[in-house]
C-alpha cells in the first residue's frame, strides 16, 4: 500500500511542471493579442508637405470626426496619426498647420492625398480632415437665432414700446437735422461758389502774368554795389536760365520798396527787339531794369 502511495505523488510531482508550461503560452497569446490591437490605432503615411498657414476659423460640416495625435518621423518624410478623440460640433476652432498626407492604395481604393489641418479651441488640440470641416465661425442656426429673438422680445416688454417712442423721436430729431445740414449745405454751396469765382479769376490774372523769354546776349558777376531808385517803384523779377541755350525767362514777382538801399551783385545783358538791355540782380530780391536804379546809398 505504502509502495502504491509513493508511486502516485512522483507521477503527481512529474505531471504539475507540464501544467503550469501548458499555461504560460495561453497568457503570452493574450498579451500580444493586446499589443496588436493597440498597434492597430497608430496609422503611418508618406508625409508629402507640411507648413504653417494664417490662422484660421473653421467649424464641424456635421457628425463628429475623428481628432488625431502625429507622430512625425525625424530621418524620413513619415507622420504616423493616432486616434485620440472627436470634434464636438456647434464651436469655432482655429487652425494653424497643415499637412498633406499620401495614403497607402487597396484592393478597393487606389493610394490618394489627404490634407489634415492642426485645430485648437480651449483645451482641444489635434489633427482632424479638413474635408470634414468648414471654413468660418460657427453660427447659430436661424430657428434658434429666431427662437431667441423671440425670447428676448417676450422678456422686454416695455422696453420694446420706449425702443419704439426713442426709434420715433430720433426720426424727428433726424429730419431736423437734415433740414439744418440742407441749409448749411446750400450756405456752404453758394460761399464754395463764390470762393471758386473768385480763385478762378485770381487764377486767370496769374495766368496772363506769364513770363517773357529773352536771348541772353551777357552774364557776369559784378562787386557788390549800392544801388536806390528815384519815382515809381520798379518791378523786379525771377530769372530762369535755359540749360541747353542762351535763353532767360524773367517773370514778375514784385515791387521794391522805396527809400531803401539795395545791392547788385550780378548783371545781365538781354536782346529786346534791336535793343540791348541791362538787368541787376539787387540781392534778396530779384532781376531789376538797370534804368531803373540809381547808383549809391538812398
């Protein structure tokens, strides 16, 4: 009985190792089950181009599409995107990235290229398609725009008649002032008028007071000389000298005043008609007739 006893619990003894071998690989088959399933959630595309671009507003088109986490290769034009949640609809969110995917072609669809854009509103942030979003804020439907409004008219009561007695008194108010800015217009038309009369006949008189163009026949320097006139007071001139000729433009620009000293530094001599004549140029002044002057202090 002894020798029966002995025999069992070595036969026990040999078989419990198997068993437990027999175990370990159904829990091994489990874990990389696991890590298969979750390797299944990281997709990896050829990276065609990426760049940041103007921040811009864009909401849901509809349903909830999905929000991904990018993993970007560094030594080769890889990005792998991972699932991380959904876009919630009915909010603005602003994009700041962009990139272009090319996806990997199958039995049923050939390859393509897929544009992601990079989203961010509070705490949300991802990559989402852009085919499934919408350029612009979110806007409120127009029921529910309507369905406010109502509310809000319902709640203001009395508000709504004083916006009404306000809306009326402006009116009032505004053709006052319209009839005020009418006849300030028609004052302010006929003072513009009269202005542009006057500016057009100054104009005209500045017109016919043209300058009168001279053959240069002399130009020199002189020592600086005292000079006075006698009666009328002589008109003096601008001088401009041709570049290419012997040519002077002299134009009137005023009167000298009398019981003064002037000084002549320059001379010049013009053809007028069969007549030679002297011009000087009186310092802080101008071009003046030479007859005109008188040598010496006034």
């Amino acid at each position: 009985m002894m020798k029966k006893v002995a025999m069992i619990a070595a036969a026990a003894a040999m078989v419990l190792p198997l068993g437990l071998g027999a175990i370990a690989p159904t829990n091994t088959e489990v874990t990389a089950f696991a890590a298969t399933k979750a390797a299944a959630k990281k997709t990896t595309y050829t990276l065609v181009s990426s760049k940041a671009v103007k921040k811009a507003a864009y909401h849901v088109k509809s349903g909830k599409p999905e929000l991904f986490s990018a993993l970007f290769a560094a030594d080769k034009p890889t990005v792998s995107l991972t699932k991380k949640g959904t876009l919630a609809g009915e909010k603005t969110y602003y994009a700041t990235k962009k990139i272009v995917v090319k996806t990997k072609a199958t039995k049923t669809a050939k390859a393509k290229n897929e544009t992601l854009v990079l989203v961010k509103s509070g705490k949300v942030s991802g990559w989402v398609k852009l085919s499934k979003l919408t350029a612009g804020k979110f806007m409120a439907a127009d029921g529910k725009k309507v369905a406010a409004k109502a509310a809000d008219v319902a709640k203001a009561g009395t508000k709504v008649t004083a916006t009404a007695k306000k809306a009326t008194a402006k009116k009032a108010t505004a053709k006052k002032t319209v009839a005020k800015k009418t006849v300030a217009k028609k004052a302010t038309t006929k003072k513009a008028v009269a202005k542009k009369t006057t500016a057009k006949k100054a104009t005209t008189k500045k017109v016919a007071a043209k300058g009168t163009t001279f053959t240069l026949a002399k130009s020199v320097k002189i020592k600086k000389t005292a000079f006075h006139f006698k009666g009328t007071k002589p008109a003096y001139f601008t001088g401009k000298f041709a570049a290419d000729q012997p040519k002077v433009t002299l134009t009137k620009k005023g009167t000298l005043a009398a019981g003064k000293t002037y000084y002549a530094t320059k001379k010049i001599t013009v053809k007028q008609g069969k007549k030679n004549v002297q011009y000087l140029f009186v310092t802080n002044k101008g071009w003046v007739l030479a007859s005109k002057l008188v040598a010496g202090k006034f």
